[in-house]
C-alpha cells in the first residue's frame, strides 16, 4: 500500500517539475468527467425528499445469497404508490464478512459485488448490476436512495508494522478494485492526530483530518462520495455511528457533492442532537422521540409525549421512527406509535418489517396518506395523560389534521378545540363513523377506539 502512494507522489512530483504553470491549469481543465452509470445531473423527476416518508429497506440479516437488491427491487413500485419518497440501503460495498457481512465492516468502498475478496464476489445483497438495476427502478419510480455510509472505521486488512504504536495492526488494506489503498498513517493514531471522538469495536479507526482519507472519501472526482453519486446513483447519505468523528466531517462530505444527509447519533439528549445537527448542517434521527414514545407505549404513560425531542426543537432536522435494524423495543402497541409519528412534524421513517411482515400494511399506507395529505403547519398538544393524546396540526396549504391517541382499553370521546368553524369533519382512518359538525367557537367531540387512534379534518 505504501508503494502505490510513493509511487503517486513521485509522479506528481515529476509532475510538477516538467508542466508550466499554463499547462498545468489547461491539463486541469481538459480533464474528461468520469464516466457515469446515471447522470445525477439529469434524475429529474424524483420526488422531494420529505415530501412523503422514508423505508428502511432491510433489517438485521436480511437472507444471504445475494438476493436482497431483486427483492427491493420487486418492491419499489409499491412503495413510490404508498407514498413513500426515499429508501434507505444497507451500506452496498464488499465488507470484511464478505457473503455474510450487513456491510458495518467496510474493506473495499469500490466493490459492489464484482470482484473475488473477502470471501465472495457477490455481497450479501447482490451484485453490481443487481444493485444499479435496483437504483435505476426507484429513480423510474420517483423514489431518492439513501446510501447508508460507515466511515468511522474499517475492517479486513493485514497486519503491518505500525510506526504509531511500535506494534502490528491490521490497518494494510490493498482493495482489489485498485481504489482507496490503506495503512497504518489513514488511522488512529498517527503522525499528525492522535484520536477523534471515538474508535468502534476495536476496528481500524480511519482519520479525517488526513488530507489523503479526506480526498479518496468525497474530495477528489473519484472519491466515494462523487463515485456513489454518479456513477451508482444515490441521491442522499445516511451517516453511520457519527458519534464517532466530529460534525465538520458530514458537512464537507455534503458541501462537496450535496444531498439529503442524515446521521446516526444514538443519543436521547436532545441538546446534543440539535446541536450536532446544527454544526453537521444534517439531519439526525430523532432517538430523543424515540425514547420517550418507548416510554408512553411500553411504559403505558402517555404524558410522556409531553416531553422534548428534536422534532419540537427543530423539526426540518429531525427524521423520526419506530424501529430500525439496531433498535425494537416498542412492540406493544406500536401501530400507535406509527400514528403519533406519521401525525406529527418531523420526516418519519417506516421500517421494513413493520411494513411488510409485522403490522397491518393497509393500516400503514392510511397513515402514509394522512401525512402526505393532511399532517401539515405547525404542532398543538391539546391534552396528554396517561391513556389519552390529542394533538393538532394547524396546516399550510391543506386544513391540517386533529389525531386523538387512545391506550386504554375502552372507547375514548373528548371535546378539543379545532382550527375549524361549523365545519363537518370525519375520521380520515375510518375507525369511527362520527362526522360531527364543529360549533361556532371551532369546539367538537371526537372518540378514539380502544388502543387505537383517530385522525380528524374537513370532510
């Protein structure tokens, strides 16, 4: 690995010493842009990311046997018809478990499936051209694909002498796809920064602040970031573990090649989500939400809805969810989870399995309809306690929504001030057939069914 690099400062050197400066800048400039599978520049039609709800399309072990990208891809259509607008991949590259690996232990960036390393050629999803094929199918549905990005640390070198730690390390990675060579000097520690914020699960800890890591990882026209949007064709980027390098990192990796960009940073203080967001210039999942609806679903306390997340401080950072590979612990009463979400600001995220295995598909896509029609303006709590939720929604362009949660087991009813004056409304859920008529004052009564919810706007 080190002799690639000489050997690439040698010519730059050589380089130098032999152009004139007229030639240097006319050479720049005559350079042809790398060749595209998609044109990036040319996916219109695709919908706002935002504007409808994200997938999560896998989950923990999905089945080996490189068939996961022809199942997403059987899928897609359904899910650009439910209203859904993003899916969000597994990270796609060869890992150091090669056929087995869910891809957390990246070896190879430049390795979709096609070369004989680690154990497979194909990854655990696919093929290369499985996989594009996949993305070509969602950009013809109008859906943006999320790269789920692990660039904190890697997996799957050699063991080399390392000058840092007067030891061996196993930092020597030599990629078959001939890109993004690796030693001892691309990780912690080394000559010019010792540490970041965290090292993972004793992997190889990549540093950012060297100036080679930063060009091979969204720099230069062949980085990965430029190479994943352009030539693979992902529209956005979820950041994996970002607890584990400092925000500066997500927003070069977006101010460079743009895109909707969400990090994973695992933490209920809200404080701290909202100001990483703010620092990364990203969105970050809303485990401040998610941890309090664990606690009014499995906890049987509503009130606890009552409390902070990111949605209430900032809600265009804030993407929200039920479940995901990592984390399912709301399991009572979770299709009342999806309603509180799906009801409320935030972008909010639908879980593979909940949607295709675990919940009622029909109940979810009426929930995706009610956000993507209604769940508009800004957000009311009209009353919480422990087995009653009623919140509002005031609108933009459309008359906003009224959602009444109910964790008990018996019928609820309940009169709630509304945005609307002697107005007929229904239940957009069907779950009851009242369609009162709201008085002079904007007040009405709405019921709920027993551990169940309603959602109520014009009729």
């Amino acid at each position: 690995m080190k002799y690639y690099k000489l050997i690439g400062m040698a010519c730059l050197m050589l380089f130098l010493f032999t152009c004139s400066k007229d030639e240097i800048i006319n050479e720049e400039q005559s350079v042809k842009p790398i060749e595209t599978n998609i044109d990036y520049f040319k996916r219109a039609g695709l919908k706002p990311i935002g504007s409808g709800v994200m997938m999560q399309a896998f989950y923990w072990d999905v089945p080996a046997g490189g068939t996961w990208w022809n199942t997403i891809n059987s899928k897609v259509a359904d899910w650009s018809n439910s209203g859904i607008d993003a899916i969000w991949l597994p990270p796609v590259s060869k890992a150091q478990n090669g056929p087995f690996s869910m891809g957390y232990d990246p070896f190879d960036y430049f390795d979709f499936g096609e070369y004989n390393q680690m154990g497979s050629t194909e990854t655990r999803f696919g093929s290369r051209t499985e996989l594009t094929n996949m993305i070509n199918t969602a950009h013809q549905n109008g859906l943006n694909v999320i790269a789920d990005i692990v660039i904190n640390h890697n997996s799957g070198g050699a063991s080399e002498a390392n000058p840092y730690t007067g030891g061996n390390t196993w930092t020597d990675f030599n990629p078959m796809s001939g890109n993004f060579y690796r030693s001892a000097t691309d990780f912690h520690a080394n000559n010019i920064h010792s540490n970041d914020s965290g090292a993972f699960g004793g992997f190889p800890d990549l540093c950012h602040n060297q100036t080679y890591v930063q060009d091979w990882l969204w720099k230069n026209p062949n980085s990965v970031a430029k190479y994943y949007r352009d030539v693979i064709g992902f529209d956005g980027w979820r950041f994996d573990y970002v607890k584990g390098f400092e925000p500066w990192v997500v927003k070069a990796w977006k101010d460079e090649v743009g895109g909707f960009s969400v990090g994973e940073l695992w933490d209920s203080n809200v404080s701290l989500l909202d100001s990483w967001t703010s620092s990364a210039e990203a969105s970050a999942f809303d485990f401040a939400c998610y941890y309090k609806m664990k606690d009014a679903f499995m906890g049987n306390n509503l009130n606890a809805l009552n409390d902070n997340m990111l949605w209430k401080q900032n809600a265009s950072r804030a993407v929200t969810f039920v479940t995901n590979h990592d984390t399912d612990e709301i399991i009572n009463n979770k299709i009342l989870a999806y309603a509180y979400i799906l009801t409320h600001e935030g972008y909010p995220t639908i879980f593979y399995k909940d949607y295709e295995e675990w919940l009622n598909k029909e109940r979810l896509n009426n929930l995706i309809w009610i956000h993507n029609n209604l769940a508009g303006g800004s957000t009311n709590i009209l009353h919480a306690d422990t087995d009653e939720y009623v919140a509002r929604r005031n609108g933009y362009n459309n008359s906003g929504l009224v959602v009444y949660i109910n964790n008990s087991n018996l019928w609820k009813e309940r009169w709630i001030e509304t945005n609307w004056s002697n107005t007929v409304i229904k239940d957009y859920t069907g779950h009851s057939s009242w369609e009162p008529t709201t008085q002079y004052g904007k007040w009405v009564k709405i019921q709920a069914p027993p551990k169940s919810y309603s959602v109520w706007s014009v009729k």
